[in-house]
C-alpha cells in the first residue's frame, strides 16, 4: 500500500465515522498539503459542532510556542482594528495592545506573546472576527503549517477537520 493509498483508507473512515482522530490527523497532515490542512481546519473553525472560534483560538494559542503566539497574535490584532483594539486595551491586554491602537499593527515579539494567556486571546480572537471574519480562514492558513498544534483542538474537531478533507480528497477535480 503506497502513501496515498494509505491517506485515502484513514481519510475514508472520517465519511463513516471517526477513530484515533489525533493520531489518524497526524498521519493525514503529514501526507497532504498544507492547502488541504488549511481547508479541514477552517472548516472545524466555521462548524456548529465545535467551540466558537474565540475558544478553539485559545487553546490553539495556549499549545503554541512563544514564535507561533507572536504570529497568531500579530494576525488577531491586524483583523480586530485600532477601535476594537481600542475597547480591549484595558486589564491584562492592556500593556501589548495600547501600543497596537495606531495606524500600523506592531510586531508582536514572542515574549509579549508569552506574557499573555490563553484566554486573552480568546478575547481578542472573538473581537477580531467579528470586526474581520476572514480571521478565519487566515488562522487555519497559519495553522495549516503547524499540525502538531492543531492536535490540541481536540478529537470533534479534529474529526470535522478530517471528515472535510476526506470530502476534498475524494472530490473530482474541477
């Protein structure tokens, strides 16, 4: 049994019915392009069967890296907008974003990211996609590269992720 061969029997099982979704999912985003990791997860992102957006952010952020939170972080607060940042700048966001309200976003350094939690970030997730809902797809997109974080969204959604890219694969091409 070749790779693909292999990728379509695990990717087969999510149209039926999920198994060890963690380890079938790590298996899958070895297997694939991140194109098709980044459309599994917007999906489990958009779907009423998981946490709200804000939520599943959060713990994507508490199981990042001090590197993978900066970028997270830096995207959040480009899609929530100076007025948006404006409202959350008080209480713990306070000290990072107060310098994020002006024309430019600023870097956020993987540091700044640390001093932050992961329910921080829910809140500026919640803010940003409501103020830009393509947030979206632009977290999977970051997140399509690092499947290993994706692993902590947990079994629902990893096998929505899986269901959706079981769909993609299998589809004809247009």
């Amino acid at each position: 049994m070749n790779l693909s061969d292999e990728i379509s029997q695990i990717l087969g099982q999510y149209a039926t019915r999920p198994t060890d979704t963690s380890a079938d999912f790590d298996e899958v985003a070895k297997g694939v392009s991140p194109d098709v990791v980044r459309d599994g997860l917007a999906h489990s992102l958009r779907s009423e069967q998981t946490p709200s957006f804000g939520n599943m952010v959060g713990s994507l952020f508490g199981a990042s890296n001090g590197q993978q939170r900066a970028g997270l972080l830096g995207q959040l607060i480009q899609a929530a907008g100076p007025a948006v940042l404006a409202q959350l700048s008080s209480g713990g966001l306070g000290k990072l974003l107060r310098g994020a309200v002006g024309p430019a976003a600023p870097q956020v350094d993987p540091a700044q990211a640390e001093s932050l939690s992961p329910k921080d970030a829910e809140a500026i997730a919640t803010a940003a996609q409501k103020n830009d809902p393509g947030i979206l797809d632009r977290v999977a997109d970051f997140y399509s590269r690092h499947p290993d974080v994706v692993k902590s969204l947990g079994g629902a959604a990893l096998a929505i992720a899986l269901g959706h890219m079981a769909t993609k694969m299998n589809a004809p091409p247009r």
